[in-house]
C-alpha cells in the first residue's frame, strides 16, 4: 500500500466528534468572546449547545466523546503565549524572551525608567 493509499483508507475511518459534557449555564455568550481572546494564555472552546445557542468556555477538562445531550464542539483555539510569536532567531539576537517593542519620543509619556522596565522584562524599548 502506498502512501496516498494509507492516508485516503485513514480518511474513511470514523472519527469521534469532540463533545461538550458541561453544563449550558457554565458556557459564556457570545458577548464575553473580546474579553476571552484578550487573555491568550487560556484555551478557548466554542461550543453549540443543545438547543442551538453558540457559547464559550475555557474548561477543556468537560470535553469528551460525548452522548446524546452533549453539546458540540464546533471550534477550538489553542492557549499561546506571547513567547510564540515573532521571529525566534530575533529574540536570539536581542537577548530578548518576546519580539516585543515599545516606545516614544523624549518629553511625551515614555520614560527611561519604561524602557529599563522593558529590558528587565525581556522585551525591546526606545526613549527619544
């Protein structure tokens, strides 16, 4: 068998879906969706509950194969850390844990104590 064929007789295999086995109370609307991408460190589920409602959750653990009044899990987003992103031989370069830079002009509201905060911090900063 060769390769192509493994992967089309693995294809026709029955795969499981991913159900949600919490409570719909503990599912957050669609309203708190900004507030949960905001805080990156944290997975997030989307779940379509029973009665057709799209809600959110953080709370992997309450994922499974389900049953008949499980909610589906239609999207997931994986937790990242800002360390993730950007250029890793830049961070490598610089000394630095995340390609991250701030900074401003001398006189408006950065300070050198910002960009000394910022180096401590491993990120890159400018003052002037």
């Amino acid at each position: 068998m060769t390769g192509l064929e493994k992967i089309r007789e693995n294809r026709k295999q029955t795969v499981l879906p991913l159900c949600w086995l919490g409570s719909d109370d503990n599912l957050q609307p669609v309203s708190a969706l900004p507030q949960l991408l905001r805080q990156i460190d944290l997975p997030i589920v989307a779940v379509q509950a029973q009665h057709g409602r799209i809600g959110f959750s953080t709370d992997l653990s309450l994922l499974g194969a389900g049953g008949e009044d499980a909610g589906n899990v239609v999207a997931l987003l994986p937790a990242t850390a800002i360390e993730d992103f950007g250029d890793v031989s830049f961070m490598r370069e610089y000394g630095l844990r995340a390609a991250y830079y701030a900074g401003a002009m001398a006189n408006g509201i950065a300070s050198a104590e910002m960009v000394i905060a910022l180096g401590k911090a491993g990120l890159m900063g400018s003052f002037g």
